[in-house]
C-alpha cells in the first residue's frame, strides 16, 4: 500500500505544461524546426512554439515565441485556431493550443533561405504533401494536427434523394448531378438516409473514385452499441473515405449516455477506422465533441477532425431555425478542442470571413458545386 499511494503521489505531482503551437505556413509550405538529440522528444522536427507564461494569453505567447525562434513577426498576421491537445509522454504532459498562420509573400521572401533560427535550430520549410505523408518525424502529439490539416477550406455536401423526386428514377437522376457537378478531388458529405445509402453512396464512388468521401457513421438514427449497417460494412470495401461523420442528435444520445460505464465500453459505441466530423449547434454539444476527441486521443484512435458548427445564417432548408450569428458562432467555435467548420447559409467565398471568425473551413450544398 505504501508503493502504491506513493506511485499515486508522484503521479499527481506530474505537472502540466500548456504550450502554443504555431503551424505556420506560406500557400504549401510548412515551417518546420528541428529538436536537438539532448531536448524532450529530440532528434524530431516540431512547428516553432514554446510554453505560455503565467501572464499570456495563448495569440500572445504566439507572438513572443515565433519572434524570438525565428526573427518572424507575426503580430499582424491572421491566427486561426486549429484545436487544443493533451498528450501524455509519461515523463512529461503536455497542453498544446494549435494555431494555423499564414505568412504573407514578403515575410516568406524574407525567411525562406534562413537554415537556423535565432536559438540555433535548424529550419526548414516543407511541402504539405511530403509533410502528410509522414517524411518528417514528428513528436507523437503532432499526429493529431496533421489530421487536422488534411481538411479543405471547402466541403461540399449532396443534396438530399428527395430534391430529384420528379426526376422518373431519382437515383439516377441523383448519381448523374453529383457525378457532373462535384470538383475534381473536393471532400464530399455523402448525406443520405440510411435505407439510400448503400447502393446510390456506392454508385458515386464508383463513377467518381477521385472525391474523398464523408459517409454518415449513424445514417441518421439512433442505433445499438454493437450493430452496424450494411451500407457501413459494404462502404468500407470502397475507396477514398476521409471521415465518418456524427450527428448532433447522435453525438448528444452517446454524452449523455457515458455517466456509468467505463471509457472502453463508452468509446466502443462510436469506435471507427476513419476520422470523425461531428455535428454542433451549442456548448453542450462542443463540451461533448471535446469529450469524445480527448478519449479517441487517449485511446490512440482515429481523431475527431473536424466539427459542423451551424447555422450560421438562415438557410433555405431550415428558414424556421433561429441562426447563430457571427459573433455567436464565433465564440461558440473558440470552445471547441478541434477545427470548425462554417455551415449554414454561406458559400465558398466567404471562407475569409469563416477564418476571420475562427473556422478553418466552410460547408454547404447549393453553391457548393460546380
């Protein structure tokens, strides 16, 4: 018993150190340092950040840190936030507060041929691609942001069945409009009723194997712990599926659900091979979309990448429903522990809007499509 509590002790005496992270880029290049052999997670590239002080406020630890690593001053610069991490190394945890910034030409000019930064490290800048694909070793809690920037500045979403009702086969007349309209490798929300999902979802990526898919995980209804849908199973045998996707409704029924049961019996209900996006209307559904990403973090599962926050505007699908706002929208998305997706009433060009906001992305059906 002695060992035991006295484990327990040192254990509670771990100290947590909250860390800004600045994933800072120009158009596809990554900005990337390089830890030395001697530091925690050495021999390892890292994005430039560093631990935010007593008196800071994450955008300023940001500033301070980017300033004295690598001379670049970024005070002036848009700073979206990405997500929050918590990571346990064992010998050490770790708080990280991830922001995306994007230099402007003359601050890339200015930087680009800079080899070391001002503590000595070695820089460099990477290509996105390279960098996703897993060339630069990276400490084990970065994973999770390369997930995180894998998602596009836009999501186009299906239209429902119903919208080619008078078409003589609507499912035909379904697959041949997203089959001509949908860009070339954009991310599609494949959103369908479940009894439609199996074969029409199938048939699209079949006839469009370049689109990178979101299939529904819950098609929309409430289900057992341990069933699964046939259209799940068949679509697991397709090609580009980037994420399944969760409902509010879904999400909400899984929190409030998980107040007597252990964390494996909680994540089991909403276990995944793929990423998650999740949907979020308010702070109960944030808190609970946090929830779920930091036990998918512990679990060492695919990670909540992406959350719909919606609606931000009034839309033509639900005129009734009250929208948020900008401002609302805006500080609801500064809760959430993952990237935010704009939704709701908007379309593609208003993404500078989005990101000035504090989402990384924007989402929507009727403009959204070529």
């Amino acid at each position: 018993m002695p060992n035991e509590m006295s484990g327990q002790s040192k254990t509670k005496n771990i100290t947590t150190v909250n860390v800004a992270v600045a994933v800072i880029h120009y158009e596809d290049k990554y900005l990337l340092g390089f830890r030395d052999a001697a530091q925690h997670q050495g021999n390892r590239y890292e994005f430039v950040g560093g631990k935010i002080e007593a008196d800071e406020s994450a955008e300023q630890a940001l500033i301070r840190e980017v300033a004295e690593e690598t001379g670049i001053d970024i005070h002036q610069n848009m700073m979206v936030k990405l997500g929050r991490l918590h990571h346990d190394y064992g010998d050490k945890q770790v708080s990280l507060q991830v922001y995306k910034i994007e230099l402007n030409a003359q601050q890339y000019e200015q930087h680009k041929h800079c080899e070391y930064g001002l503590e000595g490290q070695a820089m460099t800048w990477v290509e996105k691609s390279k960098l996703l694909a897993g060339a630069y070793h990276l400490p084990a809690a970065n994973k999770t942001i390369l997930e995180w920037l894998k998602l596009p500045t836009k999501i186009a979403i299906t239209y429902p069945l119903a919208h080619f009702s008078a078409q003589p086969n609507s499912a035909a007349a379904w697959v041949h409009y997203h089959r001509e309209q949908l860009a070339t490798e954009s991310w599609v929300y494949i959103r369908l009723k479940a009894s439609e999902l199996e074969y029409i979802a199938q048939q699209l990526m079949d006839v469009r194997p370049d689109i990178l898919a979101i299939l529904p995980y819950d098609n929309d209804c409430q289900r057992s712990k341990t069933t699964i849908t046939e259209a799940m199973i068949e679509a697991k045998t397709t090609g580009s599926i980037v994420a399944r996707h969760l409902t509010h409704s879904v999400l909400m029924a899984w929190f409030n659900g998980t107040q007597d049961i252990t964390e494996s019996e909680q994540l089991a209900d909403i276990s995944s091979e793929h990423p998650l996006i999740v949907s979020c209307h308010d702070i109960a559904s944030i808190l609970a979309a946090n929830k779920l990403a930091s036990m998918r973090i512990q679990q060492q599962l695919s990670p909540v990448i992406g959350a719909f926050l919606s609606p931000i505007l009034t839309t033509q699908t639900h005129p009734d429903t009250v929208p948020l706002g900008w401002e609302a929208w805006s500080a609801l998305a500064q809760l959430a522990d993952m990237p935010v997706i704009g939704l709701g009433g908007l379309a593609p060009v208003m993404i500078d809007q989005t990101l000035a906001h504090g989402g990384v992305s924007v989402a929507g059906i009727r403009q959204f499509h070529e």
